[in-house]
C-alpha cells in the first residue's frame, strides 16, 4: 500500500482534531475508498488495468475522497476512478442507491418485465427485460403452450442482462445440441455451454430484436441466436459485455468488477462494439414499431433455422 500523501495526511490530522464527527466521515470514506480500489487491483481481468498505473491513480483520486462530504460524493469521485478501466462492468453503487433499487415499484410505475403476445398467423412474441431466475421456464412453457405456433420473436430491446446461468438455459431452448455460448478469461479460463432442452428444442423460425439498451447477456444471446440462424433486427447493442461480480463495500455499500474478459464462440468480443443485426431498423417502438414489422414480415414463410458457416 502507498504512503499516505504528506498533505492529505496533515490534513486527516487537523480534521479529526477539530471536529470528531467529520473525522468519523473521513474514516470511513478512507475505507470504502481503499477497499474499492483494492478489490479492482485483486480481482480485475486484466493484469495490465487497460494500460493504467493503477497506484498513481490512487494517488490521484484518494485525497478526493477523503474530502468527500457525504455518501453521494465519495461514490462520485470513486466512479470517476472506475472510468480510468473504461469497462461497462466496473462500477460503485452506494448504499442509498441500493436501497432505492430494493423497493418496489408504486402502481402503473413500470411496465411488466415480462410480456407474452400472440401475434396473427400464429406468431408468439416474448419480451423480458433481464436474465431472472423462472425467466428460462417461462420461455419454453409459453412455447410449449402456444397452438399452431409457426413463428416466435424474441424482443430484447429493454433487456439490460443477468444471470449467466440463465443465458445458457435460454439459448439452449433453441438448439438440440450443447454448444459453447462464451468463452471467459480472467484469473481462470472458463468456457460456457448451452443447457439443452434436448428433443423439446424450439427449432422453428425465429427472430431476435436488438437496440440500444439490449445489454450484457442479451447481447451475448441474440449473437448467439444470429449465428444459428435466427433473423436479428434493430439496431446495434450497448457493447456493455464483460463479467462482473458483485462485492460488499464497508458502509453498505457495492461494487461490480469485471472478473472476466468474455467472447463469443466464434472468438467476437462485443465489449465496445455491440452486436449489429443483420437487418437494421430504428428499434424505437413509437410512433410506429418498424423492428417489429420487419420480423413478423421475415417470419411469415420462413422454415426451420439452420446454423450458419
């Protein structure tokens, strides 16, 4: 650990000298700041911080938060730090922010982050707006349940990610075969299959919709869906892809490190990029659902998929 810089540690001095309760503050502001900045130098994927001194941007950041005046300025100056990785999967969330995330929503507040609609001509349209637990079971009973299904849309639009471990279930809803979804690297190397649903394996015609807000999992999904021949469309991703983990921060507090590099199967890293569908749309809903005219339309007469070269 570095020295504490001579004018930050005079000035820790003087604070708890003449005012106990703001050298509490700055006690702890010390801590979640250390923490944080320790956890990343631990636990980051890259070795080489994206190409930062990760101890001079310590030295920068720390007197910062030392003089920070409440939660909502320590976590601002410790996510200003966090922006040096330029990584979409490394940040704080304070306590407060936590909390607030926690409560549930007041009436007519959100739209469901599910929804099931049966189109005409026997066409099934799924929308969920993250990788939950129950999201893969519902996927696959809504298929199961649909009569005369002839087509099934997947809109991710408002999907910002999630479980990993419901990724692979739901990508392996549409394919018989166990196939590597992503390729992880970091402290370990990790490759990530598909969980099939073997004979029950939805193989009919199938369409992806993809924006600007389709993050993280959902991206990782609809390329997945792409190169087995589903039809993508919208437009491109948010690039939010790596793998983080959660951590405990003193006070309360969290943060998400990017333990993992991640890629897809075919060795494409979205991180950045993003995922562009083959058929590019405004992926706007309002005034008029131009991506979801276009699959219905690719759908109707399309026959089984096959997995692309």
């Amino acid at each position: 650990m570095r020295a504490l810089p001579r004018f930050a540690l005079l000035a820790s001095l003087l604070v708890a000298a003449n005012d106990p309760a703001l050298a509490r503050e700055d006690s702890l502001n010390e801590r979640v700041f250390d923490r944080a900045w320790e956890l990343v130098a631990d636990r980051y994927w890259d070795p080489k911080m994206g190409g930062n001194d990760w101890g001079l941007i310590r030295d920068r950041f720390y007197p910062q938060a030392i003089a920070a005046r409440g939660e909502k300025q320590l976590y601002a100056v410790i996510n200003r730090m966090l922006d040096q990785l330029d990584d979409s999967h490394v940040y704080a969330t304070s306590p407060s922010e936590l909390a607030r995330s926690k409560e549930p929503p007041e009436d007519g507040d959100e739209p469901s982050a599910r929804r099931m609609v049966r189109l005409d001509g026997g066409l099934l349209l799924l929308a969920f707006d993250q990788f939950d637990p129950g999201d893969d079971r519902w996927v696959r009973q809504a298929i199961a349940e649909t009569p005369g299904l002839r087509g099934v849309i997947l809109d991710l639009r408002n999907n910002s990610g999630g479980r990993d471990d419901v990724l692979d279930r739901i990508a392996g809803t549409f394919t018989r075969e166990r196939r590597v979804l992503v390729r992880l690297s970091g402290k370990r190397d990790i490759e990530e299959k598909t969980r099939g649903s073997g004979a029950s394996a939805y193989l009919g015609p199938l369409a992806v919709i993809v924006g600007p807000d389709t993050a993280s999992a959902a991206e990782i999904l609809a390329y997945f869906l792409d190169e087995n021949g589903a039809f993508t469309v919208g437009q491109r991703s948010a690039g939010a892809v790596t793998g983080g983990v959660d951590h405990g921060l003193p006070g309360g507090g969290r943060i998400t490190i990017a333990e993992y590099d991640v890629r897809t199967a075919s060795g494409k890293r979205l991180e950045g990029d993003g995922f562009t569908p083959r058929y590019r749309v405004s992926a706007a809903k309002k005034p008029n659902d131009l991506a979801l005219a276009r699959a219905v339309a690719l759908l109707k007469g399309a026959g089984p998929r096959e997995a692309r070269p």
